[in-house]
C-alpha cells in the first residue's frame, strides 16, 4: 500500500530569509548545527528550506540561538 505525504505548512522561505541574512551558507550552517550537537547534514536542511521535510523542534531552538531571533521570524507569514 502506497503512503501518501500530508502537505503541511511550510516554514522553509522563512529559514531561507533568516539564513542568508545572517550571510551563512547551508553547509557553514549545518557544520554550526553539528557543533551544537544537532546531527544534520546539508541534504537534510535544504529539504527543511524546500517543504520536503518538516524540520525538527531541536533544531529550530538551535538556529533561535544561532540568529538572536524570536519564534516568531521562523513562522512568519504561516497564519
């Protein structure tokens, strides 16, 4: 039996806008993540930014710290 993927909302143009206004690429990005002790890889966090995956709540806590933003500003837009 095939399983079909729910759409969700997608917050990935938001992690993208916070992203290259802080100047980062995704790989400098996820090398910051890794040293934080996220264990994700570049792959990983492009399919956050393209909707393909939903991104982990570990995660989002870490890039809150990584950019000095609200949770607001990942899910802007998202109401």
């Amino acid at each position: 039996m095939e399983q079909k993927i729910r759409r969700d909302l997608n917050m990935g143009d938001n992690l993208r806008r916070l992203r290259d206004a802080y100047g980062l690429s995704q790989e400098k990005l996820c090398a910051e993540l890794q040293r934080r002790g996220c264990d994700i890889g570049r792959t990983t966090y492009a399919k956050y930014e393209s909707g393909e995956l939903n991104i982990r709540a570990s995660v989002i806590v870490e890039l809150k710290k990584i950019y000095s933003c609200s949770y607001d500003d990942f899910f802007y837009g998202l109401d």
